[in-house]
C-alpha cells in the first residue's frame, strides 16, 4: 500500500486567488487534468517558503520537484510541452510563433495595464480601462470566424484571455455594442468545465 507521502502530488503551485496571472495556470491546469497542490497565497503576505523560491516574490509560482518556476507564461508552456495531451499550442512552428506573439500582446497591451486600473488617480484608471475597452474592440471581429480565438480548438491564448474577460465587471469594463462577439466567446470559455473548476471562490463572486 502507498504512504501518504507518495500518493502526495510532486507538483505544486502557489497562486493568489484574487491574480488573474495565477488564475490563467490554474485553468492550465484543470484543462489537462493535472493533479496538483494548490496553495492560496496573498501576494502582500507570501510565506517564508515561497519567498525562498522565488527571487522575485510573486504568485504564481510552480514546483515541479527541483525545478521551479515563476512567470505564468513559462509555467503555462512548461505545463503543455510536460503533460502534451491535450494540445494547448499547435504543432507546426510558424502557428506556434504566432500564438506566442498573441501572448506577448495580451501581457503588453491589456495586462499591463491592470495596475493602473486600481490607481488612486482617476484619469491614470480610466486611460487604463480604455485602453482594454478599445482594445478588445478592435479585435471583435476575431470571434466570429472561429469557436476560439483564430483556432477550432481551445489553446493557451484562450487561457490567458478568459481570467481578463472574466474580471470586466470587477474593473468597470463594459464593451460597447460592435463587440458583441467578445461577450459570446467569452460564455463559450466561461462555459468550459475546466474554466468552472479553476476558478477560486473571490473570482466565483465576481459574477455571482
């Protein structure tokens, strides 16, 4: 009969339950099946151990026995390319490419503004959900043509960009008409069994 400690999971992840970084490995995660320990972190007061990981002090944060990783776009195609089914990236090398640049411009062009958005200046927050807003716009017409985002079949760009769909109402984002196609890709993400059973119970109250 095993022990306890080796039906243990070798793999754990530190993750804020309020961080949309953390949310998107999380999904990850619950899309293949990954047994993990999930350790829910707040990111001004992480412990002691996690701050020895981690050089930078930040959640996400994965260990997988002696390695350990922490940016959530790392720890995400680390967690495809070690657990390949199902795909979350494509095969050939030039979709592969343009995925990556997908998730380069979600992190640069809307993710790195959701620190402004909980600024204390007005203008600095409101600039900020414009930019998102306007972004996203732009991008509408993207969601008609296929169920996910320029592909038949869910992929890490669709991970990255549900944890920011989901929190538009926290953020006081409201997409105007012509992005109407935003909102019904989204409820097809949202839909998702592995979305439902990522989410904490913070981000449960978001649209509950």
């Amino acid at each position: 009969m095993a022990t306890i400690a080796t039906r243990r999971p070798v793999m754990t992840l530190y993750s804020a339950d309020t961080c949309p970084l953390s949310h998107r490995v999380r999904i990850v995660l619950a899309e293949k099946s990954i047994t993990a320990d999930i350790i829910s972190v707040n990111p001004n007061e992480l412990p002691e151990d996690l701050i020895d990981l981690n050089p930078y002090n930040t959640a996400p944060t994965l260990v997988d026995r002696d390695l350990v990783l922490y940016d959530s776009q790392i720890i995400m195609e680390y967690l495809d390319e070690r657990f390949p089914h199902p795909p979350l990236m494509p095969v050939d090398p030039v979709s592969r490419a343009r995925s990556r640049i997908m998730l380069y411009r979600i992190d640069r062009d809307w993710y790195s503004f959701l620190d402004a958005i909980n600024s204390d200046d007005p203008a600095q927050s409101e600039k900020a959900k414009k930019t998102i807003r306007d972004g996203l716009t732009v991008i509408a017409p993207i969601f008609v043509k296929k169920p996910y985002f320029m592909s038949d079949e869910f992929t890490l760009v669709d991970a990255s960009l549900s944890p920011l769909l989901w929190r538009l109402p926290l953020y006081g984002i409201e997409l105007p008409e012509q992005a109407k196609a935003v909102y019904q890709y989204a409820e097809r993400l949202f839909k998702r069994d592995a979305f439902q059973a990522s989410l904490s119970e913070f981000e449960k109250e978001i649209r509950h």
